[in-house]
C-alpha cells in the first residue's frame, strides 16, 4: 500500500470515531466576552432539551457598570461530526447596564449606569467536544427593548465547559424514569380483585 493509501485510511478512521463520538447532555464553564463597551466574564450551563436542541443560561458581569442574564433557546446541526457543529438561536435578557447618549446641541454624550434593561438576543456559534471538555466561539448580538439608550450591542464570546452528563447517560436515565413510571401506573393484579370485593 502507498502511503496515500495510508492517509485515507487515517482520514476514514478519524472521522468514523468522531461520527460515533458521544455529545454531551449537559456542560457548565466559563464564558470571556468582549464588546466595545467592556469586557466580561461569566458562567455558562447548557442543558439538552431535545434532539439538537438546548437551552443555554449565561450570568456575566464586567464587575463594574455592567452586568445580565442571558436565556436563550439553540439548535445545533453537526458540521463534521455530533462533536464539531454550529448552533442558532434566541432568546431573553435582563441586566444592569451603562448607557450613552448623545446630546446633538452641546455635542456631548451622556454616559449613565444603573440602568435596568431588558432584550431581545439572538446567537450564532462553533462548538467542539474534545474528551469530557466543550470549546465554543460565538457571537450575541442584543436588541434593547427597554432601560437603555443604544437599540443595538454586539459581543463576542468564548467559552469553556465541562461535561457534567453525557447525551446517552441522559437518555438511559429519561428511559429509566420512563420504565418507572409505567410501572407505577401498573395496578398490580392481587389489587384490583381487591378492589372489585371491597367495592361490594
């Protein structure tokens, strides 16, 4: 065999163990995000609702004007593999913010802090799983509803998260709950003749 034979065969390998590589059920770590505003640190728990589908929660703060809460709902489709894929998604905020506005007559800007806002956000993200770690990169724009001057504020994100339950001890775990409560429902036999008599 030539060595380029070796190669695909390397290639094929590779990808067949990332195809059957498990994805995770759910993660929490840290997230790094930047903005022209201020930089951020928070923490970040993603949770799998449905199939490609989960709810992520972020709480970040810059430890000084700034501070929000992040709900937001995501669809993942794999790009390579279930552990390389990209994400989309929306979802809710609420937090404390600056604000700038602009004074046209005394060309100014009028900066305030304190403010209570509320959005919408939407995300757009790359996510890989390596072991039991998952590295993202991703962007999350927000549109002010209320509380702050600009509609309109980008960030930028990275994150690191460790797997606390992967995908399939999650699903076991659903069909257990699942077996048990069928079960419960069951009424045993010796209970409903009992039941037909005590009736009488």
């Amino acid at each position: 065999m030539t060595k380029y034979s070796f190669l695909l065969l390397f290639i094929f390998f590779s990808i067949n163990q990332l195809a059957n590589a498990q994805r995770y059920g759910n993660a929490v770590g840290i997230r790094l995000g930047n903005n022209n505003i201020s930089r951020q640190v928070g923490i970040t728990f993603q949770q799998r609702v449905m199939e490609r589908t989960s709810l992520e929660a972020i709480l970040q703060t810059d430890f000084s004007r700034n501070s929000s809460l992040s709900l937001l709902l995501e669809k993942h489709r794999p790009i390579i593999s279930k552990r390389f894929n990209y994400y989309l998604g929306a979802g809710v905020s609420f937090g404390n913010e600056e604000s700038f506005k602009k004074n046209e007559i005394d060309k100014e800007i009028i900066q305030t802090y304190g403010n209570s806002t509320v959005g919408i956000e939407g995300i757009a993200g790359l996510e890989f799983t390596i072991a039991k770690t998952v590295l993202s990169v991703d962007y999350k724009p927000n549109f002010n509803l209320s509380g702050r001057e600009e509609f309109y504020r980008g960030q930028v994100g990275f994150s690191v998260r460790t797997v606390l339950t992967k995908s399939k001890e999650q699903k076991k775990r659903q069909r257990q709950r699942q077996r048990a409560k069928k079960r419960n429902e069951v009424e045993p036999f010796g209970e409903k003749v009992k039941s037909i008599f005590s009736n009488k």
